[in-house]
C-alpha cells in the first residue's frame, strides 16, 4: 500500500509498503531501512533545527523528527539501520538563507549521532524532487521537476 507523507511528516511501515512524498525543494526526504526485516521509515523535514522542543510539529525539524522516526522504527521491530537522502536544493536563485544546503547538513549530522550511515544520496541541485520507498526491496524512486523530467532509481 502506498502511504503519502506531507510536508513535516513522517511514516514507519513494514514491506510491502511504499513511503511516498512530494515536492522536496529545500526540504529533505529521509529514509531508513532496516535491510534484513524490511521496516523503514520515511520523513520530510522542513528546516534544520527546531526554536526548541516544545513545538507543535517536530517532525518538521531535523534535529527533533529523525530520532521520532528511528523511535517508531525500532517499535516495529527494526534493528539494523542504513539511511538515503533526498533534496535540499537551492530553489531561489542568490538567497542568503540556503535553507536546503543547511537541511542536508543537519540532517547528516543527526543520521551520524544516531550511528546511521547514508549509503545514498542526490541532494542540492536546483530541482525538485519527489521520492517512492520502497521496503520490500529498499529502493528509492526519485523523479525530478523542473528543467527535465528525470527519473531515477536508487537501488540497495
């Protein structure tokens, strides 16, 4: 079944599911698979760091909503976890802010404290992305918008 993730949401399934989300401009698609039990998750981070942690969707944050992800991942059963990340282009051109390059970063540094390693990636860039996870097989389906279509798989 395919499961839809919004802007600041995220999901944890089992196979045969399929995480969709949508529309990863600046913003960072997260997955994370545990290979040998097909559970992963998938989230859409917003922005980098949260203002703190009494916010009312911390999920949107990079430094909150990884770990609630991993969280509700472990519930399901998951134990051995390697991550694939998505988006955070540049999509207004001379911004100051770069909000996408800062959303890869954080996300990096949170996969990294969590001891999980990325073992994929198409990030930055000035297009946006949507992604299909796959966690039957633990592939990522990412089309491209904007100057192209593209369309890419990011197998195991």
């Amino acid at each position: 079944m395919k499961k839809i993730i919004g802007i600041g949401e995220y999901a944890a399934s089992k196979s045969p599911d399929i995480l969709v989300t949508l529309g990863l401009g600046s913003c960072v698609g997260v997955c994370i698979w545990d290979k040998n039990n097909k559970i992963g998750g998938l989230i859409h981070i917003m922005l980098p760091n949260s203002p703190n942690t009494n916010v009312t969707k911390p999920a949107k944050y990079a430094d909150l909503g990884i770990k609630m992800l991993l969280d509700d991942i472990i519930k399901l059963g998951g134990k051995n976890f390697s991550a694939k990340i998505f988006g955070g282009a540049a999509m207004f051109k001379n911004s100051s802010m770069d909000v996408g390059y800062k959303n890869i970063i954080s996300v990096k540094e949170q996969l990294n404290k969590l001891g999980i390693k990325i073992i994929a990636e198409d990030t930055g860039g000035n297009r946006a992305r949507s992604i299909e996870f796959n966690l039957e097989n633990g592939e990522v389906m990412v089309k491209k918008v904007g100057g192209g279509e593209k369309v890419e798989i990011f197998k195991y």
